[in-house]
C-alpha cells in the first residue's frame, strides 16, 4: 500500500513541470510533520543561483496573520510601557487609534481594531489609491514621509464599517502604527521576540524597504513566451507585509500553528475562530486568515504578491494538512499549486458537471449604482461564464441558462438586470445593463481637467476620437498615462495593470456624471479596493 508520504513525493513531482517559471519552492506537512517538499529552478536567473529551503523570499501579505497574531498576544501579555499606563491592553489599543487616523473617521462611525483586521473597515486601500496620487509604479514610498500624508488624505468610507468586506492594505498600515505606539517598540522587534522566536522561524524577520531584500533571491516579471526580467521595487511595506522567510521558516510556522490548534492560550486559536459582519452573517476573512472551501475542505490561510512573487500557505484543520508555497515569479499561481496538492493527497476525484450553455443576454457591462463599479460578463469555455466584479474575472460554471455560480458568487440574469450575491463581501448586487455606445460617438466633451477635494487628487482626460487617456497628480507625483476604454454610454475603464504593490488594482471605472442641461459636470472614479470618489471637471485641457 502506498503511503501518504510516497503520495506527496510523486505529487510534489509533478508540480515545476505543471507551473513552469524561474523557481519555487514547496512544503506539505500531514499532522504538524513534514511530509513532503519540492524546491526547484534559480533564485537568480543570470548568476544560475539555484533556489534552496533556505532561501529566503518576501512572503508579502502572509504577514498580516502575524500582525494580527502580534496584536492578540500585546493584549494576553502587554509590555512594560503598557503595564505601566495601568489601563486594559485593549482599549489602549483602541484609544491610539485616534492618534493614526483623523479623529473625525472615528466619531459616530464604530470603527474598531477588530474592523481592520477582519477587513471590515471600509476604508480604501491606500496602494490602490497611489494611483490616484500620481505615483511612479517604481517609485519610493516612504513609511515615514509618506505614511502621514495617506492618512491626511483619508477622510471617509466606502461602505459603513462592518457591514461588508473590502481588501484594503491600509487596516494593516494602521494596526502597525497603532501597536508601535501602544507598545513602544518596533514592530521588527515586537515579531521577532513574540511570533518568530517561538515558532522557530530561525532566518524570518521584518524587512520594510522591498528594495532591500536579502540576497540572493530574485523577484521575476515576464514569461516564458515574452522572457522573464527582474522586477524593480522601491516601497517601503508597513505592516501590512514586509516579512521576509524561507521554505524552512515556513515549515517551522507550520508545526507551530499545528501544535496550536487546540490551545485556548494561543494567539492562533482565537484568531483562526470565524468572523461575522455586523448583523451576524459568517465571514470568511478575519484577523489576516481567509476561510476558503477546497474540494468541500475547509481551509484557512492567506496569499501573497509583490512584483516578482507569488505567495501561499493554507491549512486544512480537519485532515490536518499544511501547504506552503512560495515562487518567484509575478505570474504564477501558488493558489492553483495548492489546491492541486490538497486535492489530489485527499485523492479528490475530478469534478464532471453536465455542460449547459449560458443564453446570450448575459454578454454586456452592467453598472452597480451603489459601489459605482462595472462588472463585466464575458463567454469562457463552453458552459463557463467569465464575470469580472473583482480585479480579475472569476469563472462561473452555467447551471440554468440564466443562473451560473462559483465558490465565491451567486449570479442570476433578469431582463437586464444582473443579480450578483457575492457571500464573501456581505453583498447582494442589483447591477443594471449599460447601453453600448453607438460607433462614431464624439467623446471631446469628456476631455478635461478634474479634481477630487476628498483626497487632493487630480485627473487629466484627453484623446482622439474613440481613443481616451487618463492620468492623475497628486502628493506622490505626476504619474504616468493611462488608456482608457468606452465600455458602454458614459461608463468607461481605465486600464492600470502596472501600480506600486502588487496585485495592481487592474481597471479603474469611471462613470460621466451630467447636469440638466447634458454636459458633462464630474466623474466617479473607483475600483473594488477604493470605490466612489468624485471628481468635479475644473475646465479643458490645457
């Protein structure tokens, strides 16, 4: 009989061969042990450095379940600075929220710790937003210099806190800040001393600045088809990432998440419990932890990116299974890779659905009036609908000619009307079909000069015919053009697969707001991470 080991070994196999780029590194654990592990390719392409267990690679946005682990174990065992306030951990926790963010975000809003790390804030994601700013996607952000000047510029929500969830890398800019304040220690030394030390992560340390990376990894944009070229990144990460580890340290989180499974004095016991929305529906994100559902096995884990990594560690806590992986390459797909794994060690037989065909009517862009988003609806393969409400488009199987579904969304097509209920954001969508825009159309009348007071961002439209390009200053610049696309009457996309962080947030929707005489007075310009910011049109180019 095959072990559960030799299984892994021949899964594990296959993998460089299933999701070709530069390297990669892979470890499976069954039980808190290791089971299995596969590392491949180079670390640097053009020194033929090979990448190893120990080579250690930004782990991105799997610091933020560290982060949220840091803040649980301050309120168990507060230090010194907070002993001697002589107040509960928590709420000086939650008092220095004023000193991070503008008071006013604070008053009659709700707003609590608990918001940010569950992501329910409704605040925007300020990477996002560095776009809207004017930012160079190789451009510095400073922590210090920078840092303050974000949360000036952050002055509302974008839905009330506590109702649905929204990504949004700021929650965690201001959790960082909060506990170096509260604690009065860096956030480098409060992790090392209370979350890697006693996991063992021996080489895992905080490493802000993504320009200064420990060698000698490198991170990889590009292809096979196009080439792979070494990203270039200058930002400095706040908390919300910046960790940096290798395979070995993450097989040592492993066995220590393992072997706290069950402990109700650990900060990953109470951390890993799901979350709920304000009016008690389940949410699948809290405390820097995602809830998914693989093959019908609950998960529990987090992904990562930066330009040139790709990033992911789940745990399954009912087989007890863990599955870190880690590649240095911006187009791999870590999350395919272990889903792979855990289905096929759970030998998980392969899914046949009977193929039915989505009516036509679905093709279009509809319009949410409430998020001022377009969502987009595309065929796939035969039987599959291809749904962009999020930055990348989510593939919905067809199960009635006019009702399709995925792991994440429910969706339903009434006349022209597209019914979204999307359980992991808390919402249900009503979005409505927008006209396509007639060929020939003069759109001159768009070109301009806007301004959003809300957050002192400037945008610039201009064009030739059906050709539209946006750009937009701020603080952090004058940044660079973007095309734009009519994707119905007067809903347009802005292009934006390039930004500071990575994932970028991919296309920017902008709707022409009109006054009663039909000329053109404002735009709403928002994507998923940051949504309804309106820009009221100043004059012409000049």
């Amino acid at each position: 009989m095959t072990s559960f080991t030799d299984s892994i070994s021949k899964i594990l196999e296959e993998v460089p061969a299933l999701y070709r780029g530069p390297g990669g590194a892979v470890a499976v654990l069954k039980d808190g042990k290791l089971v299995g592990q596969q590392v491949w390719g180079f670390a640097d392409l053009d020194k033929r450095i090979s990448m190893t267990a120990e080579t250690i690679l930004p782990i991105c946005s799997i610091s933020k379940q560290m982060v949220c682990g840091l803040l649980a174990d301050l309120e168990r065992n507060p230090t010194p600075a907070m002993i001697a306030r002589g107040e509960e951990p928590a709420k000086q926790l939650s008092d220095h929220l004023s000193q991070v963010l503008n008071p006013k975000m604070l008053n009659d809003t709700g707003l609590t710790i608990r918001h940010l790390g569950n992501m329910q804030s409704g605040i925007r994601d300020y990477w996002a937003m560095t776009v809207l700013w004017g930012a160079n996607p190789e451009g510095h952000f400073s922590i210090a210099d920078h840092g303050p000047q974000v949360m000036d510029r952050i002055r509302s929500f974008h839905f009330k806190p506590g109702t649905e969830f929204s990504y949004s890398n700021t929650n965690f800019f201001i959790l960082g800040r909060v506990i170096e304040k509260v604690a009065q220690q860096p956030l480098a030394d409060l992790l090392a001393e209370r979350i890697f030390a006693p996991a063992g992560m021996t080489t895992a340390r905080l490493c802000a600045h993504t320009a200064e990376h420990p060698p000698p990894c490198n991170g990889y944009e590009g292809d096979e088809k196009h080439g792979f070229y070494p990203a270039t990144n200058c930002i400095e990460w706040a908390g919300d990432a910046g960790i940096v580890a290798s395979l070995a340290d993450m097989t040592a989180y492993e066995q220590f998440l393992d072997s706290c499974r069950t402990d109700p004095q650990s900060w990953y016991q109470t951390n890993s419990e799901q979350q709920k929305f304000k009016y008690g529906a389940p949410a699948d994100y809290g405390f820097g932890l995602a809830r998914q559902s693989i093959a019908g096995v609950t998960t529990v884990g987090h992904g990562g990116g930066l330009r040139g990594y790709r990033l992911v560690r789940l745990y399954a806590p009912e087989p007890r299974i863990s599955v870190v992986v880690m590649l240095n390459q911006e187009h791999g797909d870590p999350g395919g890779i272990s889903s792979h794994i855990l289905k096929k060690a759970l030998a998980v037989p392969e899914t046949k659905n009977e193929v039915v065909q989505p009516d036509k009517e679905w093709i279009g862009t509809y319009l949410d009036s409430e998020s001022q988003l377009a969502i987009t609806v595309n065929a796939g393969v035969p039987g599959e609908l291809l749904v962009k409400y999020h930055s990348e488009a989510e593939k919905m199987r067809v199960v009635e000619p006019f009702r399709a579904q995925s792991d994440d969304m429910l969706a339903t097509l009434e006349g022209s009307v597209l019914n979204l209920h999307v359980p992991k954001d808390n919402r249900r969508i009503q979005a409505q079909r927008v006209p396509t825009t007639k060929p020939g159309t003069d759109h001159s009348e768009v070109h301009g000069r806007y301004y959003c007071d809300q957050i002192n961002s400037a945008f610039h439209c201009s064009g030739s015919g059906a050709m539209l390009y946006g750009s937009f200053d701020g603080f952090l610049g004058k940044g660079p053009v973007h095309l734009i696309k009519s994707v119905g009457t007067d809903v347009w996309a802005l292009a934006c697969p390039r930004g500071m962080d990575s994932s970028p947030p991919g296309d920017w929707t902008i709707v022409v707001r009109r006054d009663d005489s039909g000329d053109v007075k404002s735009v709403t310009i928002g994507c998923w991470l940051a949504r309804n910011l309106e820009y009221t049109k100043m004059g012409e180019m000049e």
